[in-house]
C-alpha cells in the first residue's frame, strides 16, 4: 500500500509539474506574441511611406489566379495598387475617395474611403494606423503554416472588422519586423494571399500619385462592386 500511495502521489506531482510547465509555456508564448505584435506595430507607426512590389493570389470557386504590380502607401489614408500583369488595373484612393479603373474600359468605379469594404482596406495595418491585437482578436502563432522566409513567423487572428466577409488574417513577419505575406481567408472558403518584396520605406511620393482622373468619355459608377 506505502509503495501504491508513494506512486500515486509522484503522479500526482508530476501531472502539476506538467500542467505548470505547459502553463508557463503559454504565457512566454503570449508574452512572445505581445512583444513581436508591438514591434510591428513601431515599425510601422513611424513610416510615413511604403514602396513595394507585390503579388495576389486569389484561390476559390474553382479559380486559382495570380496578379503582380506595385503598391504605394501615403500617410493619412492614401494607396495606390498598379497592377501590371496579367493585366493593367488601377485601385487607387487619396484618402477621401476610392477608384478602381481597368484601361480600355468605359467605366471608372468610385466610393467614398470612409464606405470601403475592398479587401484591400484591411492591409491598413502597412500604414500604421492600426494595432494587432486590437484589430486581430485572439493573435496566435500559426504553426501549421510554413513562412515563405526562414526565420518568419506566421500569425493568425480574427479580424474586428469585416467579420462578414473574412474569417481570418494571417501575417507572415520577418525578424525587422516587416509584414511579408497577408493572406486574408473568405467565410465562403476562398482566400487571398497578398506577398510583399523589395518594400521600401519613407521615399518620396507626389501626393499627385494618389489622385484619379476619369480619361475622357468615361463613366463614373458609384460604388467599386460590379
């Protein structure tokens, strides 16, 4: 009986070393998540502009398609996504107004910035006006996901916003604290991946860069869905 009872209680205290050790792990894996969340959050809240190339794949309804440009950021509010390949698209917004124009056509779409619901606005997080764990509730690691670069890490989080439409945001962060990868997942499946390389900070953007005019002989839409 002394040796079960002997036994028992070692089980006993091991379960509580276990469960203190799993627990400890926990809180240096959120206070990793914390600190890794505010770097980003520093990195970007001094940038003033962002240069990048970047490429979007969109995977749903049976489609898999893949489009690359360059995206320009501006402090307050301004964007401007050049889309060059496969083919040439403009989204561009000043802050006050959002367009979104394909050349060749004979509509040029509008909306007002504050209205936006694109999915591209959620990538707000490269002006540095927002905070993770305030717009990504429950930010955890995302172990399951491989990063693109050795040495990333990946996240995941639900978005506060646009619950209607996305699901879940994962971020994929270098060690300076740059956002390399977005990939935004659908409540109907589909997702969309955006990758960032070359990204180059504070250069100088003409505040002309984000303002759009209809060419001739174009009709303005109102809102940017077709």
């Amino acid at each position: 009986m002394r040796a079960r009872f002997i036994f028992g209680i070692g089980l006993v205290v091991s379960g509580c070393l276990s469960l203190s050790m799993l627990g400890s792990a926990a809180d240096a894996s959120a206070a990793n998540i914390r600190t890794l969340a505010a770097g980003v959050d520093a990195h970007y809240d001094h940038l003033r502009s962002l240069e990048a190339d970047f490429t979007e794949v969109y995977r749903g309804a049976g489609m898999d398609r893949t489009e690359s440009g360059t995206l320009w950021l501006k402090k307050p509010g301004k964007m401007r996504w050049q889309y060059r390949s496969p083919r040439e698209k403009v989204f561009v917004s000043d802050g006050r107004t959002a367009w979104f124009y394909v050349p060749g056509d004979r509509q040029a779409r509008k909306e007002p910035a504050k209205k936006l619901e694109d999915i591209r606005s959620p990538l707000a997080f490269l002006l540095g006006k927002t905070k993770l764990e305030k717009e990504l509730h429950g930010l955890s690691l995302a172990p399951d996901i491989f990063p693109l670069e050795p040495g990333d890490t990946v996240l995941r989080g639900v978005p506060a916003a646009m619950t209607d439409q996305i699901s879940e945001v994962v971020l994929e962060i270098g060690p300076d604290h740059q956002i390399r990868r977005i990939v935004l997942q659908d409540v109907d499946g589909s997702s969309t991946e955006y990758r960032f390389i070359d990204q180059k900070e504070d250069v100088a953007v003409a505040n002309s860069q984000f303002e759009f005019q209809p060419p001739p002989g174009t009709e303005t839409v109102e809102g940017l869905e077709p």
